[in-house]
C-alpha cells in the first residue's frame, strides 16, 4: 500500500488537464451569458434516444456531475417535451420510434431546436441503412446544428452546444 501512495504522490492527479480547465472556464462563461441572452437564462433540453448503443446518453449523464455541471449555466436536462427549448437526438432513427421521435417534436413548444448527437443520427455509424433504419434523421427532422463524434466526449458535448448558441 505504502508503494502505491509514493507513486501517487509523484505523479500528481492524473485526471486533471489544465488546458481544458482552461477552456472550459472561458466556454462557461460564454454559454451562460448567451443562455441568458438567448434564453432568459434558462435552456430546456429533451434528450431522445432514437435507437442508439447509449454511449452518447452515457457522456450525456456526465455533463451534469460536479466538473461539467451545465446546470450552473442555466442549462436543464428535462422529462418532458412540453418543458423543452431544444431536442437533443441520439441513435439512428428506426422504424419503431420514428413516430415517436416526430411526436416528441411537435410537442415541443416553437420556437424549436433539434441538435443531434453522435455519428448514429446522420448514419455514420457502423450501422447500415437496412430495413429497421429509418434515417438519417435530417429527412424527418430540421437539424439546426449537429455534434459529431462516436461517442462524443462530454467537452465536445459543451463545445457543440456552444457553437448552437453562437448559431442561432
């Protein structure tokens, strides 16, 4: 035990990086002055899953832990559709829930966005158009801006929504 923390304090936190703590301190501010801007502070998401592998929602869940914390920036996570600005879309959209995706939507309250997530929703994935495939999402849906990456990484997340609010 003793050789394990010598070597731990020797090397430091390994889980920190400085650049990104950085960045994330200037994006931070960003998006929440543009949220309030935008939004009057405050920016619902409704996060649909359309038929993924769940590591997009998995990096998702990770925005709302303590280094991330979008909640501070006046960013929600959101049950319901009605409650929402944007839609946020992971996973190739099946057949299956193709009618369900398109209600979520038209529940959301105008003015709407759509933002997809990951590489599934505009059929980069290692997935094939096939018979249970209904995409790519932007035939059903107006994309306003997409975040790419297979998973994207939760700062990718952050950095995609901040080109969002800088877009609209």
């Amino acid at each position: 035990m003793i050789k394990f923390w010598n070597k731990r304090v020797k090397e430091g936190i390994a889980t920190e990086n400085p650049e990104i703590d950085k960045e994330l301190r200037i994006i931070r501010k960003e998006m929440k002055n543009l949220v309030k801007k935008k939004f009057a502070g405050s920016l619902a998401i409704r996060m649909v899953d359309s038929g993924s592998c769940n590591a997009c929602e998995a990096e998702c869940n990770a925005l709302s832990n303590p280094y991330y914390d979008l909640e501070r920036l006046g960013i929600y996570f959101v049950a319901s559709p009605r409650h929402a600005d944007v839609m946020l879309l992971s996973g190739v959209i099946t057949f299956n829930m193709t009618p369900h995706v398109l209600d979520a939507y038209r529940q959301i309250p105008e003015p709407k966005w759509v933002i997809s997530l990951g590489a599934c929703p505009v059929m980069e994935a290692p997935f094939e158009k096939t018979f249970a495939i209904n995409a790519p999402a932007g035939e059903h849906l107006p994309i306003a801006h997409h975040i790419p990456g297979c998973p994207p990484e939760p700062i990718d997340i952050i950095r995609g929504f901040l080109a969002f609010l800088r877009k609209i």
